[in-house]
C-alpha cells in the first residue's frame, strides 16, 4: 500500500527552500498555502491531504487531525464565544484609600482574528480588538475616555496524554 507523503527514492533529493520566501515546514506535517479565498474561510494554511485510501502513519494522522479541528477560524469563534460580546467592571474605588475616585469600565468585543505561527507546536497569534470607555467619576467631576485596542494573545495547543488537548494562552504583561 503507498504511503504518504511518498518517500524519497535513493538518489532523489530533498526538495530545497529558499528561508526568505517560506518558513521551515515540518516534513511530518507538510503545509501547503490555500488561495485567497480559501485563505479568508480558513484563515492559514492547512496541512496536505492525502489522496484517499493511502496509508499514513498514526503520527501524520493525529497532526493533520488536530489541525483540522483546531483550525484559526474555530479558535477565533471559540474565544469569541467564550468572552461574550461585552465586559464591564466596576465601579472601583481609585485613589488614596480607593474612596477618591470611582473607575467604570465598559468594553465591546468586535470580533479576534487568529493566525498559524510556524513551529513545533500548533500555536495562533490571536488578535483581539476592543473598544472600550472608561468613565472617572471625581468628587466634582466625571470624565470618560474611548479607546480602540487591540490586545494581542498566543494560544498554544498542547496534547496531553491519554487524548486531551490543553489550550495555553499567554497574554502581554
């Protein structure tokens, strides 16, 4: 039965990639670029697909498995879902014995966008857009400021023994 990916005959060399032009791919999980609109349902690259009826290793199986269930579009929705369109804290008190002042914060999430970043483990570059108003409440004042930030996340997808994924996300400091 043929395996894929086909193995190198003797003699046959590794195809060669230019570092500039393309990050280093792990042969075990060969990535190939999609087209633009592909690209835009599902957001990056996604691993060959062996052509149906040939053999592959349970090693390739499980690598293209997790990157097809785990693909950046899911992420981004799953994140999306998990923190609601909005978060709101407050009031909190500010300032010295924290009864000065009076902090409100009121945030509305539009959307996170996910990105594959090449490497050993499965790991996105997700970006997290907000718009967020502060509101200050002063013993004689109140002011509010609106900004537009976008937090950026990493989520890196482990697998953990017997078969659990565990989702480590790092956020800036």
């Amino acid at each position: 039965m043929p395996t894929f990916p086909p193995r190198l005959t003797p003699g046959e060399a590794a195809l060669e990639v230019d570092p500039g032009l393309a990050p280093e791919v792990d042969p075990a999980a060969p990535v190939v670029p999609v087209s633009a609109a592909e690209a835009e349902s599902t957001l990056g690259p996604r691993p060959v697909e062996a052509p149906a009826g040939v053999e592959i290793s349970y090693e390739q199986f499980g690598r293209h498995w997790v990157r097809r269930v785990l693909h950046a579009r899911r992420i981004a929705e799953t994140i999306d879902a998990l923190l609601g369109p909005t978060i709101e804290l407050g009031p909190m008190g500010a300032g010295p014995g924290r009864a000065f002042a009076s902090v409100k914060v009121f945030g509305r999430f539009t959307g996170c966008r996910a990105t594959e970043v090449p490497g050993d483990l499965l790991t996105y570059a997700v970006d997290l857009p907000i718009s967020v108003t502060f509101t200050l409440e002063l013993p004689f004042d109140t002011l509010t400021f609106d900004a537009d930030v976008v937090v950026p996340l990493q989520l890196i997808v482990h697998t953990v023994a017997p078969t659990t994924l565990h989702m480590e996300l790092h956020t800036p400091a």
